[in-house]
C-alpha cells in the first residue's frame, strides 16, 4: 500500500504552512513542566524549511493503565529501599558473600527476596532468577576470584522475543576501589537505581494491569564499581543465547537520588534528570560500509540510542512525571562509565539516567567529617531526595511501560535515492508478521534536537511527501490501532 502526501493535500486542499518552531527546550530545564508541552520539541534557531504536510509532532499522553501506575509509584517506598541497601554495611563487589547482614552477598539476598514477594503477588506474570559467574582476578579491581550476581526480575509480555531492560548497580565503594572492608553506603550510587527497578517491578507486575506487548526484566546488577561486570555478563548472556534476545532498549538508573550538586549543593535543579544518549556505534556493532553510510546521509545523530533517548522525551515529559528529560547526545559524562555500555557494545539500545548535577563529595568517598571545615563526605542518605527519586522512577515507568505496550520499530526503513528528487519516497516492512497496526512518518531539519513534525499514513509501507530528503531528517514509526508509537527508524538508501 502506497501514500502519497502529495495526492492528500490535493484532495483536501493546501494547508497553512508548519513552521518549525518553538522555544529551546534548554530554556524550560529550569522549572516544572511547561503548559505547552508541545514546545519542548523543536528549537526555535530550526526555522526552515517550511511544509505544508502533516502536524507539530506533540508528546504522547500518558494511556489510564499508565497514569494509574505512575500514581502508584512511593517516595517512600524507596526511601525504606535505599535504608535497607546502606544498612548492609559495605555492598562492594569483594565483600563477603556469606552473611545475612553484612556485605554484598546479603545485599543480593534480600534483593532476590523482594523481587520474589512480588512476584509472588503477580499471578505468575513476574519470575524472578540470580544469575552470575565467578570473576577471575582480573589485575585490576578484581583481587581474588569474586562471584558476580545479578537479580533480574521479568515480566513476560505477550510478544515473542522482545524485550525492555531496566537496571541499577547493588555493588557500592569508598574512595580506594580495592578497599571492601569500609562501610560504603551507596545511597545515591546506586541504591537509588536499584530503588526504582524494586518500585517499578512491584507496581507494573500488579495482575490487575494488562499484560504488556513485550517483556521487561527489571535488574540489580554488581561489580558495576569494579568494570561493569555485571552488566557485560547480561549483556553477554542476551547476545549470545539462542535465538538472540532482543533487547529493544535499555536505561541504566545511575546516580539518580538528588537534584542538588556542585562544591556545596549551590545548584539544584529538582524537575531535571539527564539522559545520556551515545552517537555512533562501535565499528564491531555497525560494520564500516554502515558507517560511512550514516556519515554520508548525516545520520550520526540517528542512532538507535538517540532515537530511543527521543522517545523517552516525547512519553516522559508530562505532568504525571512532573519532570524534564535533559537529553546528552554523549554516551556518558567524562572520566565515567556506566553499565549501559556493555549493552551498547553487544549491538542494544541503551542510555543512562543520571541527575542533574552531581556533588562529588558524595560518591566514591570514605564516611568522614573534614576537621578543618567541618564537611562531610560520603554517599549517605541524607543527602538523598526520596520524593526527587519517584519523579525519576515515574520518568523511567512512563518511558518502558509506553515502549512495551507499543508494536515496535519497522524492519528494513529505506529512502529512494535512486534520481534528482524535491520529493521524498520512504519504504518500510511491517515489524512482524500479521502486524495490523499502521505507521506515521517524522522528520526535523537536521540541526533540531527532536521530532518536529509527524504524518500519518494510515497502514501503507511506502510513502511519498513533498518534503526534500536534502533538507530534513526523516524517521518511520509505528502506531498501533489505539494511537500508541513507537520508536523511530532513520531510513537509509533503497528503493522497493
């Protein structure tokens, strides 16, 4: 089936021109969510071209399931998270494993436990499993061979083979990364993570909400501090398993527990969480003929992590959140890693959720109060924001509930490139067999951060807009039956 925006607006007449415009978003980072939601879209300097197709590509409301689960989420239930994680004393990655109040391993314990009470209450809709692998010392971080575990909790959806994660590291440190005998708190890096993976699992396994279209595991990972051991051997074990996992997206919660930072918490920022979003992949993920394919049509900023991180934008922002999504185009901040990158490296989607500023007396630190001035160091509770944190876990709730329950991406997106055209023709595939849903074209110049612009064509899998290719970036994406999207696919060079 073939759409032609052209014919369309000959049968319906010309329509007023759909200026790209609006305020920056960098401009509303500071307060709560704006009236107009619209606006946080586009960019006011991304003025031309004009077009006379399609609609302003706005945020998607939150569905009524979605709504009630964002309601549910409780600061204090991740408050009573976060005591009980720091009150294990140290969660290092060498600590012991062998007691039941002390160290990593009773750390793991009660986190398979709680994941167990849930989805014992789910109706079978939640299993839950720890799995892991003995890390050899590694000369590094790694001093003695270490069992690594990760908890992960799934919530099986209807669709074969599709999957969401979500995840935070259980593993905490002081300032020397060997030393695992201190007390480490870890209440903001990164019990307030695995905080929001505990929340979401309680409420979105509730058996009186619909069972999603794809699966979301919900994960405690360790030896994030020591290499991102944890989420490497995920990763790995989605990869490599028969048939290969496939993983839609995935966000790493990491460091999300306070919206104040700088020297002495001067600047606060509690409506904003940043998200980080890498450019182009590694060369073992997207081969070289790819890559310098993407370079060549100016795709470098239309990457599956991007289009994700887009989507998050679009679906997160609204007044059941209460929040701004702070989009990086970068895969993390300097000098640091997050465990996001492991699934990036095995060919995912993936981000991270970070705030908005960062106090680095509060992570990596040993407990002490400095003689001289009297200031205290150390990743402890009280400089936690329990209430900021449930605004970050109903940005993250908004983003996978609204990826699960939407049809997924179109296979095989390309652009006609094959003559001299003002014109644009798109092709596309369903993404699966019998899919019975339809698709909307998106586009923005290509110095616009997001979407701007948005078209629906109904059920076709071709398209032909009179908007010049050369001038805008173009993207596909479905739209189920009752209006759900999913995430955009940049198209490449092909033809039918």
């Amino acid at each position: 089936m073939k759409f032609s925006a052209l014919a369309a607006n000959a049968a319906f007449g010309a329509v007023a021109a759909i200026p790209f415009t609006s305020r920056n978003p960098a401009t509303v980072l500071l307060q709560p969510r704006a009236d107009d939601p619209s606006a946080t879209l586009a960019c006011a300097a991304s003025s031309w071209p004009p077009n006379t197709i399609g609609v302003d590509n706005a945020p998607q409301p939150p569905s009524a399931d979605l709504a009630s689960i964002l309601a549910q989420v409780d600061a204090a239930n991740i408050e009573a998270t976060i005591l009980k994680l720091v009150s294990f004393g140290t969660r290092h990655t060498l600590s012991t494993q062998n007691s039941s109040t002390r160290g990593i391993g009773a750390a793991r314990d009660w986190i398979h436990a709680e994941f167990q009470r849930y989805a014992d209450a789910s109706d079978g809709r939640l299993t839950v499993e720890t799995v892991g692998y003995t890390q050899e010392a590694d000369g590094n971080r790694i001093l003695f061979p270490t069992v690594i575990s990760d908890v992960v909790a799934t919530l099986h959806g209807t669709d074969e083979n599709r999957l969401y994660v979500i995840s935070g590291h259980y593993d905490s440190r002081v300032s020397d990364v060997l030393d695992y005998e201190s007390d480490a708190p870890g209440a903001d890096d990164d019990a307030s993570g695995v905080a929001i993976s505990l929340e979401l699992a309680r409420i979105m396994s509730q058996p009186n909400y619909p069972r999603p279209a794809a699966s979301i595991a919900f994960v405690a990972v360790a030896g994030e501090e020591q290499g991102l051991y944890g989420a490497e051997f995920l990763a790995q074990s989605y990869a490599n398993a028969t048939p290969r996992v496939n993983v839609e997206g995935m966000f790493t919660n990491d460091i999300v527990g306070s919206p104040k930072g700088g020297q002495d918490g001067e600047y606060s920022d509690p409506y904003v969480i940043r998200l980080f979003a890498q450019g182009l992949p590694p060369l073992d993920v997207e081969n070289s003929t790819t890559r310098e394919t993407r370079l060549t049509i100016g795709g470098e900023n239309d990457t599956p992590a991007r289009q994700l991180a887009r989507f998050v934008k679009e679906v997160a922002e609204n007044e059941a959140t209460g929040m701004n999504v702070s989009v990086v185009y970068r895969l993390d901040r300097y000098l640091r890693g997050g465990d996001h990158r492991p699934f990036l490296e095995a060919g995912y989607p993936a981000a991270r959720f970070t705030e908005p500023h960062e106090n680095y007396a509060h992570q990596h630190q040993d407990v002490r109060v400095d003689p001289e001035d009297g200031k205290q160091y150390g990743d402890l509770p009280e400089f936690v924001d329990f209430e900021y944190v449930a605004r970050v876990a109903r940005v993250n709730g908004a983003a996978l509930w609204s990826l699960a329950t939407a049809p997924g991406t179109p296979r095989n997106v390309r652009v006609d490139t094959s003559a001299l055209s003002t014109s644009t023709t798109l092709y596309w595939d369903a993404p699966y067999d019998g899919y019975l849903g339809g698709y909307e074209v998106v586009w923005r110049p290509t110095s616009a951060p997001f979407w701007v612009g948005v078209l629906d064509v109904s059920s076709a899998i071709e398209a032909t807009l009179f908007l010049s290719k050369d001038d805008v970036v173009f993207g596909v994406r479905t739209k189920s039956k009752d209006g759900l999207r999913g995430v955009a696919v940049l198209p490449f060079p092909g033809s039918r």
